[in-house]
C-alpha cells in the first residue's frame, strides 16, 4: 500500500508528485478513504467525492509548475459557494446551490488548487466550540472529547487529519484562530478587505474574514498570497501592498487580564508562562501593557449593538422559519433584535470603536500583541451543559480583532505535553501584516520538534553525541506502530535502516529527542544516503518526525526487526551493528 503521512504539506505533496510517487488521482482516493475512516467526527456536510474531484484534477494542466498551486487538495467552509456544491451555513433549510464559485475559492482553483469537499461549522459561523451543527459536533482532532473549536470546525479538523493540505474558514470573532489552536494548525486570519468575502454567507458583513488553516506557515502563507487581491464586485474589498514577513520593533505583552478558565486552566497557564519565556528569548524588545482597552472593545461584540448586524441578515430567515435552526443559535441571533439596539446605540458603540482604533494605532505602531489563543478548553460534555458561558469564555482573546481593524495569525505553542493544544495569537494593525509573519517565524524557530531514533543513537549508544551536540534533549523511550521493519545496512559504518511496511511490520523501539528547530538543518547535514527523514507513526497515534531509510537502501541488507523491536535491549542492537 503506498504510504501517506497522517498530515498533508504542500511540499509532501509537491516533492511526491515530481518524484512521480503519486499522482493527484491517488491522492484524491486517500482523502476519500480518510473521510470515510473518520465519518463520526462529523467534519463533513459535503463529504469528499472521487468523481467531483477528478473533475477539476482532470483540467489541471500537464506542466505542474504553470500553477503555484497545482494539485493541492483544500476544504472549504460550507458558508463559502462551490459551484455544483449546496451551500447551507449548517442549516439544512437556509440552503442554496450557489451558479459560481466564491472569490477566493475561484482564485484558488485557478491556482491550480482543487476543492474536496464543504465541512461542517458552528450554524451560521455563531459560535466558537464547533458543536453548534445539527450535522453534528465536530471532534477534536487530537482528542475526540475535547471540542474542535470554531465555527470553523470541520475545517481545521479536516487539516489536523490529513484529508487536505488546507482549508478555508471565515472569522468574525475568532472562528479562523480558536479552531486552529485547538487541533494544533496554523490559523491565518488576513486583514479586513485583503480577501473577498464575495460568495460567503455573512455573519456580520463589516467584520468577516475569509481565512486559512494549515500544517506549517509556509504553506499559509502560499494561500494567501494567492487568495488576497482587489476585488471589484466586493464593497468590503481593500487594497493592501503584498505582505512581506519583517520583525516588529517591540512586542506587547499583557501585564495583567489573561485569566484561565475551564478543566484546563493550569496546563494552558504554565503553556502560556513558557509561550512568553520563549517570546523573551526571541531577541525582540518586550514592553508589558495595559491589556483593558482591547478587553473593552471585544465587548462591544456581543454586550453591543453588533449583534444587530447578524440579524439584520439572517433576522428574515429565522422568523419565517420557526424551529427550523439551532436552539443556541437563535438565542444569539434572537439577541440582535432587543428594543435597546437603537440607532443611538449603534453610532455611541461606532464612535467610541472609533477611539479605541486610534489608541490601538498608538500602541502597536511598528509593533505586534501577542495573546493566548484561548485561556482554556473544554470537554464537549461541558458545552452542551453550558451552551453560552463556554463559549463566551472561548473568545475573550480573539473578540477584539476584527471590530479594532486587526490582522492576526494563530500558532501552536509546541511543549514536551502535547495531549492538551495550546496556542498563541499575534495580532498587529491592519497595514502590518508583515510584521505578524515575521513574528511568527522567528517564535516557531524558538521550537522544538520531537524526534525519533533507532539503532546507535538511542540514549547511551555512540551516536547520541550528534544529538547533544546540537542542543537536542531526550524525552522519552517508545514503540512505533506496528508498521515498520528494520534492516542492518550494507554501508561503511553499518547502520540500521527503518522502513515503512503496513503488512508485515512489527512495532520498533526508538527514542524520542527533543530536536531544536534551529538545528534541524545542521542535524540534516549529518545524514548520509540512503537514510533520509521522514515522518514515523508511533503506537500512541502521534506522529513524529524520524530516520527512516530509503527502498534502494535495502540492497544487501540483512533484516534485523526481531533484534530492534520492543524486546530487545541496547546490548542486542550493538552486538548487531
């Protein structure tokens, strides 16, 4: 059986289609069979179609480098149209076939980027737990118990689980970064008017956002580039120079206001103590603010008039529709038609957003703020007790963004624990987007990849030192899955090769270091042909990156998986080498 990774990269794919290893067609297969694997995480609304995706990989043109994007498979956000797709917001009575693609949707497949399918949201993009779907509550993608985040739940967890390289979402009041943080992507929300918001259904109009989801930054930053642009039948469109990553001057910090709140507020607080420990030691200035001012305008968002915008249009919707949403929805939506929205509210809230987007331009002139993604999570168990309050507390970090004229990109925190996701959001004013991109470069290079190992440098064989050397740390001793075989090499030192077989593998001992992220690239220097590096399974489902050995390595190679499998000690493997 050919091997897929668990996650979709665009380089994964690239390198594999150039090596004529895979072909669009069978990846398109794989996302099909992964949907189908994972059919009660609820992802999908418009689950992915051989046939409706052969379609558009069958136009595609034969020379892959005529397209930036060329066969790279992505999802969409089902309050985005794709031509020949319903369109139904997670409300299966509001839905509608939309006669043409939305803006960025056009955009990407004529990048040469094919769409798989339309995924499941919190209904009408309210709400930020992605359990709010009479199609279902999204599970988290690391944690079937945990919610998925949202309202772009299908979407993220579409990514987390190898069924598209990325994926659209929307944001009005973080429904692009809670999901992200919560299933450990990269969540891109652009500035206000970069993409067109033509063909998605609004949430509230003057503050949506189309946005990415993705495995590393790169890749989200290949989608925006080639999403974002002018678009002339859009009046929310802006015109924005192409955003080139550069450090800010200073990074703010919030001296007091970030509490922590659910099952899991003291993990997500000690990950918040090291995300700043690390954003520190990143060599940019530190300045520790007054955080009240953006705590206040988050709440203009929903203690505001602004949920008059939501029902303004989606009011008719639900009048003329009795029972036909869902319960928690309404209530939200019901709230944007109190008495007490008058006119007069509005324009007070207006004018006094107005102020707090001039005090924002003060403090993050050449500057970023960096905040927790979100102060907690939740066990979905907990959302559907308290439907409101959890989900309230989900954006007391993400609400403020889009009302004061912010972009912002999500980023995992990566730690030694990673059974429970973290994240951190950098937001900066709406013409510096450049300097969000370059922030969030320099923090992942503070990162730390785990790394597994066999064979001499295991803890105490002779070849750890090129480990240590390199600042890297030993975490753990663990069992692959059982899928790999394990072979004495021919070469000159003798090295054991891992290789990956799904049929006739056995579960292997390996080692896991913690890989400074700065010294990958001198680690890579030191590996010779035919091992490489590769991405390795192990038994608890996590995947890693690792050695693994090319197929031509195998060439008079003697097989030795019963002398590196989990019964075996160090004594054995040397003795074999």
């Amino acid at each position: 059986m050919k091997y897929f990774p668990k996650k979709l990269t665009m380089t994964w794919i690239r390198n594999s289609y150039k090596e004529g290893s895979l072909t669009p067609e069978e990846l398109a297969g794989e996302i099909v069979r992964r949907a189908e694997k994972y059919r009660d995480y609820n992802i999908w609304i418009v689950a992915p179609d051989l046939k409706r995706m052969m379609d558009y990989i069958e136009k595609l043109p034969k020379d892959m480098e005529s397209l930036p994007l060329w066969g790279i498979p992505f999802a969409v956000k089902d309050n985005i149209d794709v031509a020949g797709s319903p369109t139904t917001a997670a409300c299966p009575d509001y839905a509608y076939d939309p006669e043409e693609d939305a803006a960025v949707v056009k955009k990407l497949i004529g990048a040469g980027a094919f769409p798989v399918g339309k995924t499941n949201l919190d209904q009408f993009a309210t709400g930020l737990v992605g359990t709010r779907s009479p199609y279902g509550e999204v599970k988290n993608a690391l944690d079937p118990e945990l919610i998925s985040g949202g309202s772009s739940s299908g979407s993220a967890v579409s990514v987390a689980l190898g069924m598209a390289a990325f994926s659209l979402g929307t944001d009005t009041a973080g429904s692009g970064r809670v999901p992200a943080a919560l299933n450990c992507l990269v969540g891109y929300k652009p500035s206000l008017g970069a993409w067109s918001t033509k063909g998605v259904v609004p949430a509230c109009a003057s503050l949506d956002c189309v946005t990415v989801f993705a495995n590393s930054l790169e890749d989200a930053e290949e989608v925006n580039l080639a999403a974002r642009g002018v678009d002339e039948e859009c009046c929310w469109s802006r015109a924005y120079k192409e955003p080139l990553p550069k450090l800010p001057k200073k990074i703010c910090l919030a001296k007091d206001g970030v509490t922590f709140y659910g099952p899991y507020a003291d993990i997500y607080k000690a990950k918040w103590e090291q995300a700043k420990k690390r954003i520190e030691d990143m060599g940019i200035t530190v300045e520790y603010i007054d955080y009240t001012m953006f705590s206040k305008a988050a709440s203009i968002l929903y203690d505001g008039p602004w949920v008059a915008e939501r029902w303004k249009d989606l009011g008719d919707f639900v009048e003329s529709h009795p029972g036909k949403v869902f319960p928690v929805t309404e209530t939200v939506l019901r709230s944007g038609n109190k008495p007490e929205h008058t006119a007069r509210k509005v324009f007070e809230a207006m004018h006094q957003l107005q102020e707090y987007r001039m005090r924002a331009r003060h403090i993050l002139k050449d500057a970023v703020l960096i905040m927790p993604t979100a102060g907690g999570t939740f066990k979905r168990d907990d959302v559907r007790k308290d439907p409101i309050s959890t989900n309230s507390q989900m954006g007391l970090y993400t609400n403020h963004c889009n009302l004061l004229d912010m972009c912002a990109i999500a980023v995992p925190e990566n730690t030694a624990d990673t059974s429970i996701p973290f994240g951190i959001t950098i937001f900066s004013l709406s013409d510096q987007e450049g300097e969000i991109l370059g922030t969030a470069e320099q923090f992942l290079k503070t990162q730390s990849i785990p790394f597994a190992v066999c064979g001499l440098h295991k803890k105490g064989f002779p070849l750890e030192s090129q480990l240590t050397e390199l600042g890297a740390s030993y975490r753990e001793s663990v069992n692959t899955a059982p899928h790999y075989r394990l072979y004495r090499l021919d070469t000159v030192p003798e090295k054991p090769g891992m290789v990956y077989d799904d049929k006739k593998g056995a579960a292997i001992a390996v080692d896991i270091y913690e890989l400074p992220v700065v010294s990958v690239g001198a680690f890579l220097g030191q590996i010779k042909k035919p091992l490489c590096i590769g991405d390795v399974e192990l038994s608890d489902g996590r995947i890693v990156k690792g050695f693994l050995c090319e197929e031509y390595g195998l060439a008079n190679a003697k097989e030795i998986t019963d002398i590196g499998n989990t019964k075996c000690n160090n004594k054995d493997v040397i003795t074999n080498m």
